[in-house]
C-alpha cells in the first residue's frame, strides 16, 4: 500500500456501503480522507479500492486510521467528520467516543444517515460547544454516493459555508437548461460541470425533515408503479417482461423517472436459479426502515393529508402479513377474472398510464405541503423551487417532473398546494376522467389499488367547495356538544343545539 503524508481533508467514520461510497467521491473530487471503521477489514476494502480506482498518475487520497484519536490527528483544522452510521444510538456512540478522541468546538461533525429529525434538533443542542453537530440528508443509494447524491444539509450556517465546496463537488449534476441529470459513473472522472444537487435547507433538523419526506414520496411512487404492476399482470395476464417492456415505454414519456426505469429493469430480470422471472420469485413481504412511517406519522400530527403516502406504508404492512393473506384468499369472495379484448387492453394501458401520472402528482403534492406546513410550525424558511431542484437527479424520486415542481415554485413560491398549479391541475383536469377508469377497474376486477385509488379521493376531495363534515360536526354536537360554526354568520362564533331537550334550542356559545 502507498504511504500517505499529507493532512486529510475529510474523516469518514463508517465505511458500510454508503459512508465507502461517500470516501470514494470525496476522494475522487480531489479532498484527502482519513477514513475510519470499528470493522477494519472494511477500512482496508475501502483504501483498497481507492488505491484501484485512482489514476497511476495521482498521489494516494484516502488514508486509514486505527481510532479516532489518530483520524483527529490526520485531519486539518477545523476537522469535517462524516458519520454514516446507523441511525439512532450508534450516532450518539460515536459522538461521544469523538469527544474522549479530543475533538474539539470549531470542528464539524455531519451526520448523514436517515436519523428522525427531532433526533438531529436535540444532537445539535446537546453537543454545543463540544463540536458542531451538523447534518446532510443523503439520497441516492449506492451509486448516488459514489458518482453524485442529492444532499439536504442543514444546521450551523458557518458550519455549512465550510464544508460547501466539498458538498457542492461531490452531489449530483443537473443541466441547467434541462433540469436532466448528467450522469458519469467513471471512477476518476467525476462530474464537475452543471448545478450540483445540493443546498443549505435550513436551520437543524430541516434537512432531516426534507429528507424524510422525500422517503414518504419515495414509498408512495414506489407502491403506485407495483399497484401497475399488478393491474398488468392480474387484470390483463400480462408478463413481467411484457410489463417491464411497457414501464420502459412510460420511462420515455411523463412518467419518466429513476424508479420506472428500475422496475423495468427488475421485472425484466430473470433468476439465475431457475431461469423464471426473478420477480415472481421474490417473496412479496416488503421491508421497511422507518421514514415513510415517520413521514405518515407528522401528517397526522400537523394536520396535513398525505393519504397517499400513509397507503403506502399500510401496503407494506399489509403485505408481511402473508400467513393472513393466504387464509382470506380463499375465504373472501371477489369478481370472477375479467377477459377484455385487445383494443379494451390497450385503453386499460392508456388509462393507466394517466391514473399513474395523476396520483404521482398527488403524491408529491402530499409532500410538498407537509414540508409547508412542517416549515411553518417549525419557524423554517424552506425553498421549495431549491428542494425541488435538488431531487431532480442524484436522488431516488429524481424523475424529469421534478423540473415541473420546481418551475412552479419558481412561479410561485407559496403555492399552498401543487395542484393550484396551472400546469398540474390543467393536466389532472385532462387525465382525471381515464385515472377513474383505472380505479374503477381495480374495484371491479378485485385487484388492490390502495395508493392510485386513495389519491383520487384526495384529488376530488380538493375539488369539493362543500365537504360532508356539516354532518360531522352536527353529529360531534349531538352527543358531545362540541359546537359548530355556521355558514351564515362569522369564523370562529360557535353554536351549540340542545339535542336533548324536548324543544331543541340554538344558542350561541
Ligand atoms: C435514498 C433512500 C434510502 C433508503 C431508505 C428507504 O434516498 O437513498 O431513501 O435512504 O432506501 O432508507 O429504505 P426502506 O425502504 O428500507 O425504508
């Protein structure tokens, strides 16, 4: 192995698949790392792995450390760590071993992983005046952390214009013309040109916030392409490779994005066992590491509908339960299989492809309005044309519809909701009508379409100047006199009905 002389520009503490493929490209873009692992076979793998990659030409780039003591001492100050560790308690485990190692107040620690972002509010807090607890959201995978993530920083300001260059160098690429990623996977040749997928988000806890909501977004779209899937396969019969063929073809159109791109690519897969379809081998039990949960969770908690994204995480949950499943299967009466002649199948195409377009805007209207709504109740400035435009490649929802979301924030930077956007409602209003032939075949074929089907409840019920909920509260009333408000007289004078008596009387609470 190389010596290593030279001072490091950048500690990356966990070398699992993310924090490696970070040390990779903080190395490629021209930083020295000093990386660290408890797992030393892994901190060898990546200097290794460094050492094949870079140019016979360059000086060595990534150094190993034993302990943290030693990776404080190779690093410049004021050090910049990088954490990619898992979230929870590990985060706080290394932060205190860092404070034994002797790190000190001005160096910056960034965490990256998918921490809950109250989490990340309370860290800041906690380790003042020890280190500066900052964070960057980090999405994109493997691959996005080698050759260009899109990174959500957030926290100190100063802290932030430090480390900027190296977060600006190492993010994903856009063109700024197109709004299309510009993609090179070549080690040793990173991508320096075009608008880098990053930007300062906000104070604490912001990023975490915008990243988690990416993830409820990332579910949602992930479950309405698999809610296609299945309305291909059990409506029509269709394939896996016919439906991979056909998410291809979407891929060139509006639906263009990084997910239909890979689900063609996975349903077009065979299994090297048994030469079948390797989807069809896969056990249809979904995992889950917890953020689309939190994003569900903080809708209901600030009163914002995202039904959309909280079907998503039901979905999963419905389908561990697999052993139930199988029971109802044949307990639960449904339609007989429907056979539809050619010209009808290609319409259910057409149709569809309109009912995944419209509840994907759905979908991100969901997310877009709990980030406001979050922003508000957390007294956060968020730029939602800057988030916009830093999902458009790098990230797992990169999708060519992000340049939409971002011209209309752009337009209108406090849109309440995307669906007063011109160029989304006129498009909702166009398609609406084939999205409920999709629904409405789902419901009469028997075959689940929880997140197309749930977004257009909630797009009609936006499209309601009059909700039921007249009805509700005069039921609230009867039998808990919780008072109503009436149409004919102003916001906020309550009324009550004694429903019990024999003469009911309106009175004014
Ligand atoms: C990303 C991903 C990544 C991961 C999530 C979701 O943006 O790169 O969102 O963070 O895939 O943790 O994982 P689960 O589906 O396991 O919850």
């Amino acid at each position: 192995m190389t010596n290593h002389t030279q001072q490091s520009h950048v500690g990356v503490i966990g070398l699992g698949v993310m924090g490696k493929n970070l040390a990779l490209n903080i190395a490629d873009n021209g930083y020295h790392v000093a990386v660290f692992d408890l797992d030393t076979p892994k901190v060898n793998a990546a200097v290794a792995q460094e050492e094949i990659e870079r140019k016979a030409d360059t000086a060595p780039r990534m150094q190993s450390c034993n302990n943290l003591t030693e990776m404080l001492a190779k690093l410049v100050e004021p050090r910049v760590i990088v954490l990619s560790v898992p979230a929870g308690a590990p985060v706080d485990g290394v932060c205190k071993s860092l404070i034994e190692a002797g790190i000190e107040a001005n160096d910056i620690v960034i965490d990256t992983g998918n921490s809950l972002w109250t989490d990340t509010v309370e860290r800041e807090a906690r380790y003042k005046g020890q280190f500066i607890f900052f964070s960057s959201a980090v999405s994109g995978g493997e691959v996005g952390a080698r050759f260009g993530p899109s990174l959500m920083p957030s926290g100190d300001e100063k802290a932030w214009r430090y480390v900027e260059p190296i977060w600006k160098a190492i993010a994903a690429k856009v063109d700024s013309t197109t709004g299309l990623p510009i993609e090179r996977f070549e080690p040793g040749n990173p991508v320096t040109e075009g608008e880098p997928c990053t930007t300062y988000i906000g104070p604490a806890g912001s990023g975490h916030y915008v990243k988690m909501v990416h993830n409820g977004i990332e579910y949602a779209d992930m479950q309405l392409i698999c809610e296609a899937y299945q309305l291909l396969s059990d409506g029509l019969g269709m394939s896996a490779h016919d439906i991979g063929d056909i998410f291809n073809a979407w891929n060139k159109g509006i639906l263009n994005s990084y997910l239909m791109g890979i689900s063609a690519e996975v349903l077009q897969q065979a299994d090297p066992l048994t030469g079948k379809p390797l989807v069809e081998m896969i056990l249809d039990k979904a995992g889950q590491k917890g953020t689309g949960l939190w994003t569900a969770v903080s809708s209901l908690q600030i009163g914002c509908p995202a039904p959309t994204i909280a079907e998503a995480v039901y979905a999963r949950a419905v389908s561990t339960q697999k052993n139930l499943r199988m029971q109802l299967s044949s307990k639960l009466a449904g339609p007989e299989p429907v056979i539809l002649s050619e010209s009808d199948k290609a319409e259910f195409i057409t149709n569809l492809e309109d009912a995944l377009y419209c509840a994907k805007v759905c979908c991100y209207a969901q997310g877009f309005q709990l980030m406001a709504m979050a922003a508000k109740e957390q007294s956060w400035t968020l730029d939602f044309a800057e988030i916009a435009k830093i999902w458009r490649a790098g990230c797992i929802i990169r999708a060519t519809f992000l340049q939409s979301i971002t011209q209309a924030y752009q337009e209108d930077a406090n849109l309440a909701n995307l669906l007063m956007a011109d160029t989304f409602s006129q498009t909702l209003s166009q398609k609406h009508f084939n999205w409920r032939k999709t629904v409405a075949a789902s419901v009469m074929q028997g075959i689940p379409a929880p997140c197309i089907s749930s977004a257009i409840a909630y797009y009609d019920s936006y499209r309601c100047e009059m909700l039921p909920a007249n009805l509700l509260q005069g039921q609230r009333d009867f039998f808990g006199s919780h008072t109503f408000e009436r149409t004919d007289k102003p916001a906020g004078e309550k009324y009550h009905l004694d429903w019990s008596a024999k003469e009911r009387t309106l009175s004014k609470v």
